[in-house]
C-alpha cells in the first residue's frame, strides 16, 4: 500500500488499524468486510498524503459512532456511510473533495475507505487522534479550534440527523443521545474542515502506519518470530504485562461499553496481577494496584501468540494476551490535550503517565 | 381579531388557547409575553382563514416542545422561534410562504403568532389537533400521511438540529432525547407541508376560536355571569365535576410534566372525589372510580370563578376549580385517530369516552 488501497492491502490496515484502536475503534473483521465490499464494487481507493491536500480542499470525516458491544451485533450497512456524507455535504451546500479517517480503528479507520470508494474520493492518509478516543470531541483538530458540526448521523433503518452545536462537547452530548436512541451504533459523518486546517491538525501518515504494523505482525508470525515484539518496536513503546484474563465486568451504558478486565501474570509476571479499565478503548491500567499506564499514551491488548490486537468487547476469560504501552501524538500531552482526553477527564484522579519520554 | 391580530387580541388569544390546551400547551401567561413583544417589535400578524391558503402556499408549522414544568422556569427566548425556522427552510431550501399552528395552547398557540410577526409573513387560522396533545406525531395531518420531517429544534444557547426521520413515531423519539439534553424546552419548526396538504388536514378556525373564547370568558367576568358556562357552552362540553384541588403529585420524566390529581367535590358534587391524570394534557378523568372522561376528547380544568384554564403544571393545593369535558375534531375518533391519540396509545386500558355524541 502506498498511494492506493486495494483489496490487498485491507488485512494488514484492519488488523494494524486495530492495534491502534487500543481496545476501541471496532472490530478489525467487521471494518475488512465493510471495505473489501466497498473496494470490489467500486474500485481501488486513491490515498493522499496529508501535506500534498491543497489548501482549499474541502475534507469530511466519517466514522462509527456507539458501542462497540453493539456494533458486532448490529452489523453497519455500506448504505449508511454515503447517507450520512449525503446528508452533511447537502446541508453545508458543499462539494466533499476529500474524505479523512477521524480515529484509528478496526472499523473506524475502515469506514472512511468505504467512503471513498463509494464517492470516488480521493482519502487522506492521516487520521484526528493517532490512536482511538471514546468521545467526538476528542480529536487533535479540537486543539485547533475545528468544529465537529455541522454534522450529521444516518442509521440502518434510513433516520437521518444534522446537529448545529455550539461546541464540541455539545455535539458529543447530542450526537450521543441520538445514537443511543438510533439503537447504539449510527454512521457519522463530521469535521469539515480544509485542507489547511486538516494539514496543520491531524497525525501524519496514520493509514500507512496501520498498514505497516498489520504487515509487520504478519511477517513475524511467518519467520515464526514475536509479532508483539515487532509491533511494540515500531511503535516506541514496551510491553508492559503479560498474562491471561482471569475476569471481565462489561456493561453497556449511555452508549458506551464500559468495564474493567483483570489478568493474572504469566512468564515474567507469574504472580502479579493486571487490572484494565475501559470505555471503549483501555483508559488505565494498574499492575499490582500502581496506575502504570493511562490515556492519552496507547494501552494496548495483543493476542500473545500472534500479535492481534484484541478489542475491549471481544476481552474473555482465558485470552492470554501481552499489555502494551506506546507513547501518542506529543499534542496530547499538553495542558489542553490533557483537558480533553487525560485520565482526570475519564473520573480518574491520577496524573497521566507517558510512555517512552 | 378577524383578519389581522393586534396586540389587543393577545389576552384572548392566549386565554382561549389555554382553554383548548387541556392544561398542556404551556402557560398562557408566557405566550403572551412573547407574542406582545413580537408584535411591538415588528407589527401586527395578517391572519389568513384555511379556505384561503393557495394550494401551492409553503406552510411550516412551530412550536414549543418539552415539559411545561420546565418552561415556566427556563422562559424561551424570541430568537429561538426565528433561529428554528431558518435552520429548517435552510434544510429544505425553500421560502415559506406561511406560518401555522401545530396546537392550541397557551404557549404553542402563540409561538406562531411570534414567527409571523418575526418573518413578516401570514399566520394560518388553524391548528393540527384542534387542542393539545403531548406527542409531535399527534397531529391530523399524521393522518393524511404528512411527514413531520424533516424538521429542525432550536435551544436558547444556540444549538440547532436538523431531524429527516423514517416515520412520525421516530422523529417524536428523535426530538424528545434532543430536547431532554437540550434542557427539556426547545423551539421547533415542523411538518412543512403545501397549502393543499394544509387545507385538508388541519382544524379551520382555531385562533379565531380561541380569541373568542378568550372573549366570552372575559365578558362573562365583566357582566357577573358564569364563565365557565360561557366557555363550555361555545364548545358544546358539559361540566363534569366542580371540586377543590386536595392532592397534585407531579413528576417531569423522559421529557414529560406527568402526574395525577385529586380533587374533592363541592357544590353539586360534594362528597365525590374526581381523579384527574396527565401526561404534559389531561388524559383521564375519573369521577368516584369510574371514567367519565378520557382523551381524545378535551378535559379542560378552569378556574371556578374566573373561567381561565389551568395548566397541568399551575394545579395546585386548595384551588377551586371545575373540570368540563368536550368534544375533540371527530376525526380523532377515528380508528386511526384513537390508535394515534386515544387513552390505551397513553397506557389506559380504556374505552375512549365521547362527548356530545
């Protein structure tokens, strides 16, 4: 994959898509199937770097919103994704040029290739977070100023929504109750912003990375090498526990999948005990009671053996798994990044730890 | 009031409203103020009879919606009602040629009178229900096959949302979760529709009704008759029960003012106990055990005195009141009225009781 995605390429940038996801960003199998249909129906997907966007290019983003628990149930229809990009673009009055990938993710970094299939548009390779965010307002451009809406939400039965916020936080709040009332899962379609702002707000290169990291696992599990290894190093982080899940708590409330894991140590951690909390994606870990990594830096949950990412809904007992730290966008760590997506904002009293500085 | 409504038609205009309300529709009082100001503002509304709308007359209809509990505290601001419309004729791309009523009501019967005057546009002498009813779905016009969507809600901090929905139920679901997060008082444009669409489905003569009633109350006042009697005669009701407010128990949920209250006889009916339940309107009323009045036909509480309606959410301890019983548009009488607004649609395993009939 370089400047085209084709059906070739959708393994690797599901599964590398995945580990980037942290726990969220929904199901790398889901995503696949939704473009690999996509990408035959309609063609290859040109990808677009992000400093080659000209100034005047007019990006959309387009994702998933809901519980990832949902989501595997209530599968997405290709439908969706351009009645929500039809329903933005209509309501802005507005050509779309360019379609953008707002977080990474099994799904979410899927969705905007669907996208750009089914409009014939080219997709900046880039995405909003370098990683996956439970929250809309969560995403680098917030840092910048952008608005999340006008935006727009269409769900499987043909409801279609356009919010007009006064903030980000508002859109979040109503675009929430919308989706929790759409039956948890709804396709949205958000951030419209030019090329200008898009270059100086979101994280270079994300699809490529994705692409990079599924490949890389993949190799290694050929050369019968350590595909968490291979992944861990690409990412500049370090592997911070390995064991199996002894336990997992999981609701599904205000449209989220909330809960939290527990895992006892195996090889080098025989004896000590792991324990992840999550909203959507894994916010906190603590080894043996001490907070040893939290958002905004990654925390995530491979397959021990093969290197695959695994999301918070698909956590069950038995998995045997290595945690992962690895440090995100440098953006993230300042005072305004923390105020938007540090652990103090998920309810949990603790400094940020940053991984790999 | 014939053809034009000055600002000395709004008293009864709105005291009339409030009457056919049922004790939703909101305060009497707050309309007033609203439409005073409007009407000071940008001069007196042209009222223009059913009859006369032109069959490719553009006509949107406004309200408010929310718990009336809730908007006697968060009064709604003048720009909401102009902010609604353009956000929806902005959606449609198209110029409205006409203001409607969706229901009467001490608010919602005024609200129109606002966005006409705003707009310089004229005001429908007509309503959807011929009363009020809790539910955006709950018009005639649903039962002509007109689509309330797309329709667009306005709060007071700014924030729009746009609705396309798939049916009536879902864009009442859609907007109700809205105007919960919203602060459970929104404005809202609705159910555009041409002015052949309007003709054929909506009450004729609704305001006109209203500031006659308005009128026949006050005049009774005037001469030392008995208001009430006025009032009920107009509208060919019967009293039902004259009594003291002994019991209110109130609670605003998912958006709704619910509750029931007790009333204990006087005059004629000392000794009996009359139990009024409600949903934002009164829906039930239960003379002794027995109902002896139920919704789609009109439960008015008014002042026994006074003759002036009161709201669900201004009952209170020890007033003296009687509760009257009229008929509704026989079309709510229809099998697909009653599934639409008859007591078992509220919960009330019910007959619907007719009045007059």
């Amino acid at each position: 994959m370089t400047r085209t995605i084709t059906t070739a390429d959708l393994d690797d940038l599901a599964a590398g898509a995945a580990v980037l996801g942290t726990g969220g960003g929904g199901d790398p199998h889901i995503g696949r199937l939704l473009a690999s249909a996509a990408v035959v129906a309609h063609g290859p997907v040109e990808l677009c770097p992000l400093e080659e966007l000209p100034d005047d290019a007019a990006v959309l983003h387009v994702a998933m919103m809901g519980a990832p628990t949902v989501m595997v149930e209530k599968l997405p229809s290709a439908e969706q994704v351009s009645m929500a990009v039809e329903a933005l673009s209509g309501y802005l009055g507005q050509r779309v040029t360019h379609i953008a990938c707002a977080e990474a993710g099994g799904v979410n970094s899927l969705i905007p290739v669907v996208a750009a299939a089914q409009l014939g548009l080219p997709l900046v390779d880039a995405d909003g977070m370098g990683r996956a965010f439970p929250e809309l307002q969560m995403v680098l451009p917030t840092l910048y100023g952008a608005r999340a809406t006008p935006m727009s939400i269409a769900d499987e039965k043909g409801n279609k929504v356009v919010l007009d916020a006064v903030d980000n936080h508002w859109a979040e709040r109503l675009a929430r109750s919308a989706t929790v009332d759409m039956g948890c899962s709804t396709m949205i379609a958000l951030y419209a912003m030019t090329g200008a702002q898009a270059r100086e707000s979101l994280v270079p290169g994300t699809l490529s990375l994705c692409a990079e990291l599924g490949a890389l696992a993949r190799k290694a599990r050929a050369e019968h090498a350590d595909p968490v290894e291979a992944v861990t190093r690409r990412l500049g982080g370090r592997r911070l526990f390995t064991g199996k899940v002894t336990d997992v708590e999981r609701r599904t409330t205000t449209g989220f999948a909330r809960g939290t894991a527990r895992l006892a140590g195996m090889d080098g951690d025989a004896g000590r005990e792991l324990v992840l909390r999550f909203q959507n994606e894994y916010l906190v870990a603590e080894l043996d009671g001490e907070v040893r990594g939290t958002v905004p830096d990654l925390i995530c949950t491979l397959d021990r053996e093969s290197g695959e990412a695994i999301t918070t809904e698909a956590l069950r007992f038995g998995q045997r798994v290595s945690v992962i730290l690895a440090p995100c966008d440098p953006r993230w760590h300042s005072a305004e990044g923390l105020a938007l997506a540090g652990p103090r904002y998920f309810g949990y009293d603790v400094d940020p730890v940053g991984v790999g500085r």
